[in-house]
C-alpha cells in the first residue's frame, strides 16, 4: 500500500514539474523595426496573455543569431526555434517558396494580405516544408519590393549590366532581372551594406523599411518601386519543438502567430508609406515607372514564371491556387 502511494505522489510531482515547464522560443531575424519586428510583438504578447509563461519569446532582429543561411539551418537542426527572413532565402530548403517570388501576383499590400490569410492558401501552405524539419506558422508581405541602386533606374533600359542583390537564388528570383539585362546576385542581408559601400555591387532589392532602417540613403539616393512586386517574410519554426509543446501549446503558438500576422496588416501598409517618407526626407529619391514602362516591366518579368513553375507538378499547383485566390479576392 505504502509503494502504491508514493507512486501516486511522484506521479502527481512529475505531472506538476511537465505543467510548469517553462519553454524558450528563440526567433530570429535579419531585419530590425520593421512589420517583422511589429509582428514579433504582437505574436508574444498574444501568447503571454494565452498561456502565461509557459513559453517565453525571445525576438533577436538585426542578424543577431547570425546570417540568414545559419539561422535557416539552425532551425532545420533545432538549434533555433523559429526564423522570419524573406521567403526567397529558405528556397534550397524547400524549393516551392519561390512561388511567392512570382511577380505580378497582387496588386497591392492589401490585396497580398487577404491572399495571405485566405483558408485555403493557408491549408496550401502549411505543407510548405514539413518534410524538412519546419513548419510555416506566418507569411505575410513585408513591404512592396523596391532597389536602391547607384546609377537610379528609371527605365527598363538602365538595368543593363548592374549587379544587383536579390532576395535569393531561385529561379523566379534571378531570371526575371536577367531577362531585364542585369547581373543578379545572392546575398544574406547582413553582407550586403558593405558590398554597396565598396560598390561591389551597383544595387539591391528589398523593401523601403530594410533600406530605412539601415540608412541606405548613405550610401545611394535613387530608390526604384519595381511594379506589382512584394517581399514576402515567411515565419518557420522547428517541427520537433512545435511538437515537444504539446497539443495545447502548439494550437496556441500556430494561432497567435496568424493572429499577429493579422494585426501587423496595418501596420505594414502605413510602414511602407512611413520608410518611403523617411527616404526622401534624407535626401533619397523615389522613382515611379512611367505607365509604358510598368507595362514593358510586367510583360518581361510575368513571362518566367509559367517555365518555371509548369517544371514542377507540385509548385504549378501551389502558382494556380495563389492565382485563383488572388483573382478572387481582389476587390
């Protein structure tokens, strides 16, 4: 009788010690005061309020767990919980992110958004990676894509022969510019400030709230809106800690993140105005394409994505699905 009891007591304290158990989710990213930060905050705070402190969110922006290809792997391997780059950049993990990269797709951030929050894009999504190690918990635009470059494009005609920094080395990324005459190249974020500051590359695409926030103004002025095209952070996290959770915390950590992903909307539409502001008031210049221009810019850069995509049974079926949900949605 008395084994019986102590039994019952150390089941009880060993119940106890699992329900009390404190988790860490690390979360990297290679931005900083941007929508990813603004979702980051978001994303803690509805947890917090959700489960107290059973799990504990630490936001790392700017790098600060290293380049974006080590975080990647370090969530792949679980050494990280959870990284928020720009969905070009986790590719050679799983090729069909780059279907995000197709141009043309939305017609603005708003649109983008309720693509981005559709159920059915959702459910598409969710199998992004999950034979990698990862799940996809939040996509969202970031911002409209823009490029800073030294010599100011204004025409098609002026990308000839810049080197210019992509969001990535997929396809979709790099044979759009290369149609277009330039030279795309691959870069993490962190290395990309110097290699502008020595001119090893002539520019860089990324959103206004990247260039903003780590004053590329200094370094170049002209600051090119690429027509109908979106940066798109995609929010991973390590499948094997997803499920260390528990069924309950798990539930809580894929619906506050979309949650976050909801309420930061906003925020990234005013964000994107907000930076554009900011770059002009440093004595950036934004240049907008002439409408014959966008026309030409879109003709050219629509016509890679149905090679490469119609390559791949699997990403044509995930291009159809964003196309008709952003036919659908866009009001």
């Amino acid at each position: 009788m008395k084994n019986v009891v102590i039994a019952a007591l150390l089941s009880c304290t060993l119940g106890t010690a699992a329900n009390a158990q404190q988790f860490t989710m690390k979360i990297s990213s290679p931005t900083i005061n941007d929508a990813t930060q603004e979702w980051a905050k978001e994303f803690a705070a509805g947890l917090k309020a959700r489960v107290g402190d059973k799990i504990k969110v630490e936001f790392y922006p700017a790098s600060q767990l290293g380049q974006i290809p080590a975080t990647v792997e370090g969530v792949a391997m679980g050494t990280i919980e959870a990284v928020a780059p720009a969905s070009g950049f986790l590719i050679g993990l799983e090729p069909r992110m780059q279907v995000f990269d197709a141009p043309g797709l939305f017609t603005d951030m708003a649109h983008a958004q309720r693509v981005f929050a559709d159920p059915a894009v959702r459910a598409r999504l969710a199998t992004f990676a999950s034979s990698k190690g990862m799940q996809m918990v939040a996509a969202y635009p970031h911002g409209p894509l823009n490029l800073v470059s030294h010599k100011p494009v204004r025409k098609i005609a002026d990308f000839q022969g810049q080197k210019i920094r992509v969001p990535g080395a997929a396809p979709l990324q790099v044979k759009p510019f290369e149609k277009l005459g330039a030279q795309p190249v691959s870069m993490p974020l962190g290395e990309v400030l110097p290699a502008m500051q020595n001119r090893t590359i002539d520019g860089l695409i990324a959103s206004a709230a990247v260039f903003t926030a780590f004053k590329y103004y200094d370094v170049a002025k002209g600051m090119t809106s690429l027509p109908r095209s979106y940066l798109v952070v995609a929010t991973m996290v390590n499948s094997d800690w997803l499920k260390s959770l528990g069924p309950e915390l798990e539930k809580a950590v894929r619906e506050e993140a979309f949650n976050a992903q909801r309420k930061v909307e906003k925020f990234a539409i005013d964000d994107a105005a907000r930076t554009a502001e900011v770059w002009k008031k440093n004595g950036g210049e934004v240049i907008i394409f002439p409408d014959a221009e966008t026309k030409a810019y879109l003709t050219q850069v629509e016509s890679i994505a149905p090679a490469v995509l119609g390559a791949n049974p699997t990403m044509k079926g995930d291009f159809d699905l964003l196309s008709e949900a952003a036919k659908r949605l866009n009001q």
